[in-house]
C-alpha cells in the first residue's frame, strides 16, 4: 500500500510538468501553501529575515537530514503566503536529501544532473558555492553545482502573477463533484489550490502541513470534511437559476474569482475557484 501511495504522489507532482506548466512542488511542499505549514513540518526556523526586493524568508534544517536545510520566500503583497522554495546542502556537508524535485537527489553527479534536465541556458560562478544553473525564461526554477561537481541546492519560484485567467479551462460542475467526493486524496487534491480554505461549523479549515504530508495522512480533515460536505451535490440542478449560479469575484491585486453559488438545496453555499498556474483550483469554500 505505502508504494502505491508513493507511486500516487509522484504522478500528482509530476503531472504539472507533463502539461508544460510551472514545477510548483519542493521536498513535498507546494508553492502557494501557507507559510505557517513549513514551521508546522519542519520546527522553529534557524534564521529569517528580508531580502533587498522585500521578500521575507525562513530557514528550517530538515530532521531527516540535518546536512540540508530548507527556504521559504514570501512577497511582500502576500506575507502569508509561500511564493518561493529552495532546498540547499549546507556548507561543507554531504547531504543526500531527496529533493522531490524530477526525480534528483542533493550530491547527484553534475553529469546525472544534466543528463536529466539537460543543459542549461546559463551557468554562472558563484565562487565558495559552485555553479548557479539557469534554464530558459518558461522555467521557474534554478539549481546549483557545488565545487565538488555535485547537486547543492534547488530553488522554484511562483509565477503567478504571469497567469491571464483562461475562461476556457473552467472545470465543469460534475467533474468538480467527482474530485470533490473522491476516496482518493491524491485525485482531490489535483483540484485544490494549495492554500484552499474551508468555513464550516465557524471553523476555518486549511492545510497545516505540507501538502505531501496531508495527502499521507489527512492532518488537517481538509479531505475529510470535503467528502462529507459534497455529500448529495449531484443532485443540484445547475439549470434552475433559482438554486445555481455562476459569477466572477473582483478581488484588488489578485486575479478574479470564479464563484459558484449554491442557493438553496445544500448546506454548501459557495464554492470559489482560483485561475494559479494556469487552470482553476478550489480556493475557498462556505458551508453552513
């Protein structure tokens, strides 16, 4: 069961990139969670602070492999908010953490590296810390080569403010339901924006932890209390305007929102997509 599960998340964090879009996964954790959940994984950050640009960043050890270590980077305009992931070898040790990131490994070969991800379009020295890797302007991340010719750090970046809300990839309401009311954590979560929150009972449910994690264990009953809630959502008539309706949400400095409301006939009131990393994904729904 446990490599069926692994085998599972694997293809939900790959399959972003099979499509051509952003890698948006690192060490388990997706960009766009919230910043809380890599304290809630990792324990109290070793150091934080702000960069020239304004992002503010933390920096975690990982337990499992106390020679890596992790960066969490937020925008200014979304403090809450991870927008950028790095896991980096710390100086002088030999890390072998699994990055999670296609397939590579900290202290892989230079030469594995690049017969994975092919040739970069840029290499620059960085001195002490090797060779920094960039690739063309469609991908959001970057590696660096220790001087030791090995993998030292990955680092991806969020993209986000690059979308243009494509009203063409809105998922159909029934689709939305089967996900929605899947067994399958992985296949929900494939509909599901990273910081999704949920208001029921007056209490605000979100994930906790890293998205890995939760899709493993259900930490946070995110998945729990969706199956629960969408219990008899098929049974809504989408064509009487007097039970369903479609809108946009305008929201200052953020990218509109597609809302679904559900007027009478279940306790869920709303379900409220966001157009990241080019498709929909569940952001917010409202129960009673």
């Amino acid at each position: 069961m446990k490599r069926i599960t692994t085998i599972a998340l694997l293809l939900l964090f790959m399959v972003l990139e099979v499509k051509g879009q952003a890698i948006t996964d690192l060490y388990g954790f997706r960009l766009g969670q919230f910043k809380e959940t890599a304290a809630n994984e990792l324990g109290e950050p070793f150091q934080e602070g702000e960069l020239d640009d304004g992002y503010k960043y933390q920096a975690f050890i990982i337990k499992s492999d106390s020679n890596s270590y992790m960066i969490f980077g937020c925008a200014p305009e979304q403090a809450d908010i991870i927008r950028s992931i790095q896991i980096s070898e710390r100086k002088g040790k030999n890390a072998t953490t699994d990055t999670g990131f296609k397939g590579l490994k900290l202290g892989t070969s230079k030469k594995q590296v690049e017969q994975m991800l092919g040739k970069p379009d840029e290499k620059k020295d960085i001195g002490d810390y090797g060779e920094l890797w960039s690739y063309d302007e469609r991908a959001n991340y970057s590696i660096e080569i220790g001087t030791n010719g090995k993998l030292s750090s990955v680092k991806i970046w969020d993209i986000y403010s690059d979308d243009t809300p494509d009203v063409t990839k809105l998922p159909k309401f029934k689709n939305v339901i089967k996900l929605m009311s899947s067994k399958n954590n992985v296949d929900m979560a494939s509909i599901l924006a990273p910081g999704i929150e949920i208001y029921y009972k007056d209490q605000t449910l979100f994930f906790n932890k890293s998205l890995k994690t939760e899709i493993e264990t259900d930490e946070s009953k995110v998945f729990q209390t969706i199956r629960e809630i969408s219990v008899g959502l098929n049974k809504i008539n989408t064509s009487d305007p007097n039970s369903y309706e479609e809108n946009i949400r305008l929201v200052m400095g953020q990218n509109p929102k597609h809302v679904v409301k559900i007027k009478t006939g279940h306790i869920i009131k709303e379900i409220v997509f966001e157009y990241t990393n080019k498709q929909f994904l569940i952001w917010e729904i409202n129960a009673l």
